[in-house]
C-alpha cells in the first residue's frame, strides 16, 4: 500500500425510492466492481446498506444470500462464474478499527476479492488507497429499514458515491442512478 490517497476523484448522487431499486443500483453496481476494490457503506440502522449488499451479490453471480454479517462479522460468497469472491464485511461490532480488522485478513482476501464492509468509514480505510466510498441518507423521520418486505418503510433514500484513487478515475459512477 502506498500512500493514502483522500483525493475524491468521481463523485455522484442519486435518489433511490424503494428496496428494490436499491438492489437494482448494487446490480448496477457490481457491473463496475473487480477483484481488488474496496467499498465502505456508512449510513444508519435500516438504511438500505445491506440491501445495496444483497444486489451487489447478485450482480457479481455469487453464490449463497447476502444477509446482515452483523453477528459472524464477515461472510465470503463465492462466485458461480468467473468473477470475483464477494466478502461482506459488517464492523458495527468492531470498535478496535484496523486493529481488529487485521484478524479477518482483509488485507489477504481483498486482491482476489470485492470487499464490501458495512460501517467502515473511520475503520478500514488503510486497507487501500483506492476505495468507493458509498454513503446513504434518509430523510428525518424515517421508520428504520429498507428490506424486502417492511411494509411502510420504504422512504427514498440519497446515495453519494465516492471514488478514491486513480482506480476511480474516469469511472461512470453517475450512470448508476
């Protein structure tokens, strides 16, 4: 790793208004991922972080449900084809930073991997110096919860994208929204 860059090189925001849109913006996504990206969603409990997740699999054709690592703190989905291993990453629980992060090596997975963690802002940036940062917004007032079936909890969300490094140079993060 060299030198931490926190330069943004592309940035872009968009408005996503359910559940399904949100995994069809981590399809999106995924289109755009390689083995070796690193990405930190940061928003709060029952922004969509999880969801965004979820499609993010289904766009990379990995194997398994993407579900909240919340309680195992990492999950490792395999691909089905020729693309790369997801590893979903949740730190909510890990108040040590890269200290503790260091234990699930990350750092070993994440050049044949897309990392994706789930509350990494503040914790796993050294990991690389080219990262996309993805933070969720919902408005004030919102009920908790964007999965799949929360009746009434569906409130549009803001995603601002952040891409760090010369990886994220030139990438059309905006055609996502």
């Amino acid at each position: 790793m060299g030198q931490l860059s926190e330069t943004p090189v592309t940035t872009a925001s968009f408005t996503v208004g359910d559940a399904e849109l949100m995994r069809e913006a981590g399809r999106r996504l995924a289109a755009l991922l390689r083995a070796g990206d690193l990405v930190l969603l940061t928003g709060p409990l029952g922004a969509g972080k999880t969801t965004l997740t979820r499609g993010i699999g289904e766009g990379l054709g990995v194997r398994g449900a993407v579900t909240s690592p919340t309680f195992v703190i990492a999950r490792v989905h395999p691909p089905l084809g020729g693309g790369p291993p997801l590893v979903h990453v949740d730190a909510y629980r890990l108040a040590g930073g890269l200290d503790e992060m260091e234990d699930l090596d990350l750092d070993a997975e994440l050049p044949e991997s897309v990392v994706v963690v789930e509350w990494g802002e503040g914790r796993v940036e050294e990991l690389s110096d080219e990262r996309l940062h993805v933070v969720i917004r919902r408005p004030e007032g919102a009920e908790d919860g964007m999965a799949e079936g929360d009746e009434g909890t569906d409130a549009a969300r803001e995603v601002t994208l952040t891409g760090v490094g010369a990886r994220w140079q030139g990438v059309g993060l905006r055609l996502l929204g």
